[in-house]
C-alpha cells in the first residue's frame, strides 16, 4: 500500500504521521487489496472556528476509486470521522466485490 500524507497550510508533524497511520491500519485490516491512499490535512481560513481543521482521502482500491472528506475544529477528530466514513464504504466495496453465489440445491444433495 502506497501511502501519502500532506498538509496545506499545516507541517504534517511525526505525532500527526503516526496517528494518521495508525487510523488507515483498520482500512487494511478490514480490506488488503488497498493501493494506494492519499491524505490531504489542511487548515482553512474561516472567520468562524467551526470545521476549519480538514481532512480529505482518496484510496486506490483493486476496482474502484473512493473519496471522503471531514471537518472539525480538532485535527485528530476530523481525521477519526474520515476514517469511519472511509471504512464504510470499503466494506461497503468488500460486499460487493466477495463471492455471494451458492452451491444449487441439486448439487448439495448428491
């Protein structure tokens, strides 16, 4: 899995890398066939404090191509809401993707 973490108007500090990291961890362990990921953190310059801190990903999947995007006025909480909308859209991908035909009813029995 390729990984790319970068800021806009922020330094992406090792504690930021790290706790970044640790968060995609359960994208992997829920789906391995993951590519490549990109996170972009950025700091925006609203007047008003809310949802300026954002986080946005875009993950590379075998087959398809998913994109989230959060806000909040806490990095470390913008970037744990993007990693819950971006887990459920890769299981959502994993169900589609897995094998759901059965063995027929005749085959069974013999």
């Amino acid at each position: 899995m390729n990984l790319t973490i970068s800021g806009h108007h922020l330094e992406v500090t090792p504690a930021l890398r790290s706790y970044v990291t640790g968060k995609l961890d359960r994208i992997t362990r829920h789906f391995d066939q993951v590519v490549d990921v990109k996170v972009l953190l950025s700091v925006e310059k609203q007047k008003e404090k809310e949802g300026r801190q954002r986080a946005e990903c875009n993950i590379h999947v075998k087959g398809n191509d998913m994109f989230a995007e959060s806000a909040h006025e806490d990095l470390y909480a913008a970037v744990d809401d993007l990693v819950d909308k971006l887990d459920r859209q890769v299981v959502r991908h994993k169900d589609r993707v897995q094998d759901h035909q059965h063995e027929s009813a005749k085959r069974l029995l013999m």
